[in-house]
C-alpha cells in the first residue's frame, strides 16, 4: 500500500487535466459567429443603389459570395475567400471588415438580381441568403 502512495496523484492529476480540457473545449463551443446579414429581399429599381450587409459577433476569417441567377441553379462565383479590404470590379463594390462584409452596387442592373448566397467564415462557417429582387 505504501509503495502504490507515490502514484496516487497521477490519475488524479490526469483527471484534473481531462476535465479542464473538456470544459475548455465546451467554453470554446459557445462562442458563435452569429452572424445577421440583411434580412429576406432587398427590392431596387434600375439604376438604384443596393446594399447588402452581413455582420458577425467574432472576427471574420474569410467570405465567399455567389449570385444564384433567375431561373438557373449554379451560383455564379462573384468574390472567394475574401479577407480584410476592398474589391472594387465590374459594378460591384465588396468591403470586408473586422465583423462586417458589405456588398454595394452602385447601380442595379437586371443581370444583378437573383439570390446572393454568403459563405461567412469566421469560427464557424455560416451560409446566408440574400434576394435581389428586380
Ligand atoms: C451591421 O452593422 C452596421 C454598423 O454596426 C449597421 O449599421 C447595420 O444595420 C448592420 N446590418 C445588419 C444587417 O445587421
Ligand atoms: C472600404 O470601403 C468602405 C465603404 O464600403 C469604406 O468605409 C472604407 O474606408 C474602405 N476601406 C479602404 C481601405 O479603402
């Protein structure tokens, strides 16, 4: 019995360090990005300005966005893996901030309407859809 008495604190210690771990892990569980992007359509007119946000509770790792044309089921790739900045290209205006990704069209076009469809990145992957309605 004397002999086992050193190792006692083993298990004991390996116990401590398995419950930490698992606390740990179920404190980083839930964290959620939540993000909440511009609700159901956002209705324009020709010519007009659309804006579409997306907003999350955590920083933003990457987003991805694709326009799911009228009538047509692929999502037309518009930006990838976009971090941190502005692109500025064909009418379209993304800006990518800390917890904020913007999509701006200066003026709406018909080709533009349809679903948006976010990839948001951040400590999850979150999808999100946005109408564009024409
Ligand atoms: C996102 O955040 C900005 C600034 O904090 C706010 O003006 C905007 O209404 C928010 N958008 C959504 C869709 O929650
Ligand atoms: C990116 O664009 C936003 C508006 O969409 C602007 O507020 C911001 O200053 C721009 N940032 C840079 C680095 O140009």
């Amino acid at each position: 019995m004397l002999t086992s008495a050193p190792f006692l604190p083993v298990p004991i210690m390996l116990w401590t360090l398995v419950l930490m771990l698992v606390s740990l892990s179920s404190q980083m569980e839930e964290v959620w990005d939540q993000p909440t992007c511009t609700k159901g359509a956002v209705s324009v007119t020709r010519g007009e300005r659309a804006v579409m946000t997306c907003n999350t509770s955590s920083s933003l790792h990457s987003i991805t966005s694709c326009q799911i044309i009228p009538n047509r089921t692929d999502c037309q790739l518009l930006f990838k893996d976009m971090t941190l900045g502005n692109i500025s290209q064909d009418g379209w205006q993304f800006c990518v901030q800390e917890t904020m990704a913007q999509l701006v069209i200066e003026k709406v076009q018909d080709t533009q309407a349809g679903q948006y469809k976010w990839i948001i990145e951040g400590l999850q992957r979150n999808i999100e859809n946005v109408q564009l309605k024409y």
